[in-house]
C-alpha cells in the first residue's frame, strides 16, 4: 500500500514480538517472522530538500487559512513533526517559571527522545494566543485522525494545496519545514544536540541517553536566536 521500507520493518517487528511472546507460551514452536530478510519491501527513505529564504517568505506570504499558517508557524519556529504539532492540544500548551512552551512528555511520539517539552519562541506567542482564544474545543487543528491516531497525512495533504503553489519539486513538502528549522538551528550557532533535544531527535552518543536533557530556558533561548522574518507580514 504505498509504505515505506522503514514503516514495513517497524511493522514486522510490531508482529515479531506478538509471536515471540506466543513462542514463549507454547501456542506455537517457532517465530515464522523473525530473520525475514525486508530489504526488498517497500519505498526508499525519500530525500527531503529544506525551503529557501525566499521560498519561505512566498509561502507565508499566501492567503493562508489560520490553521494552516498556525500549523506552519509551529512548524517552522519549533521543528516539530507535523503529527506532533497536528495533534496539539489546548492542555498541551503550559506554562513553567514564565515560559510558555507545548508539553509533548505524553503524547504519542515517535521514539523516547520524542517525549519532551519545547518552549513556544516569542515571534509566535502573540499569535498563537490569539488563535486560542479564537478556536473551539480542544484541539489547536481539525486535521482528521486516522486508525493509528495520527493527522500528519490530513495535514500534509491540506498543507500541500499552498506548497504546490510556491514549487512543483517533489522533495520539498510540508515536512520540509523540519529540514529547514535544522538548517535554521545550524546557521544560528544552536549547537547540534542542543537542536537534536528540541527536534526530538535521538542522540549518537551514549551520554545523551542520561540525563533529562537542556533546560526549557536553554532551549527557550535557542530557539529566539533564530529569526524569522516571514512571519511577520
């Protein structure tokens, strides 16, 4: 059905465990899933280009409904995935010794270094409280939830209508937003790991599994180091 080599692996795995744990119990003698060789399945990792300065100023320059320039605005500001930002919350977004910041430390996440919690940078906090106050219930976007809990195809597909517009290259998407902020972060001075905790990217080395990782103020002060002039038109 369309799937990635890596979401097919993840899958296998998912089924592995089940049928290890019915080998354990005596239901079956072997796991029939286990040494399959999936290199063959699937789609490649597609390759992601991040946006120009000037794309970026074309794509916020459109007549943008408020949910899609909210989502984008996180996206950009924030480096956060587009289901973890499409699945946000009015009650994920707190407050701690003045910093406002979005509380992913228990929403569904992608790995252990995706649970964290990362400060709304100041060129986006006048915005977004103004859309809070203008929403109705709970949720920050009405991007439909699919079987597994995620919106990020909802929201990449409503999002791709304006990217279309701006340019045809298929490797740049909606999740070029990502890519972007991290060459934002390096082009700022942001220190790889510190830009790898606010992504929720997990660390190479040993010593970033200990710990809890950079303070909100550090990576509060990071994230308002990067400019963003586009998003203030």
């Amino acid at each position: 059905y369309g799937s990635s080599n890596a979401t097919i692996k993840n899958y296998i795995a998912s089924v592995s465990d089940v049928l290890n744990y019915a080998v354990r119990k005596d239901v079956i003698e072997s796991n029939p899933a286990r040494g399959l060789d999936l290199r063959s399945y699937g789609k490649a990792a597609e390759e992601r280009k991040p946006f120009s300065d000037e794309m970026l100023h074309s794509l916020f320059a459109q007549a943008l409904p408020n949910d899609i320039r909210m989502h984008w605005s996180i996206l950009i500001t924030t480096g956060m995935r587009l289901d973890e930002a499409g699945l946000l919350t009015k009650s994920n977004i707190k407050l701690e010794r003045a910093i406002q910041y979005f509380d992913l430390t228990e929403a569904i996440v992608k790995n252990k270094s995706s649970a964290r919690k990362v400060p709304v940078p100041d060129v986006i906090k006048e915005p977004l409280n103004i859309y809070l106050s203008e929403i109705k219930g709970e949720r920050l976007f009405n991007f439909p939830i699919n079987a597994d809990g995620k919106a990020q195809n909802a929201a990449s597909k409503k999002g791709m209508r304006y990217v279309r517009k701006i340019t045809s290259d298929p490797a740049q998407v909606v999740h070029s937003m990502r890519h972007t902020f991290k060459d934002l972060s390096r082009n700022a001075g942001i220190p790889k790991d510190l830009h790898d905790f606010i992504t929720g990217h997990p660390g190479s080395d040993a010593a970033s599994s200990y710990g809890e990782g950079h303070s909100l103020k550090v990576k509060y002060e990071a994230l308002n180091k990067i400019a963003h002039p586009y998003l203030l038109i």
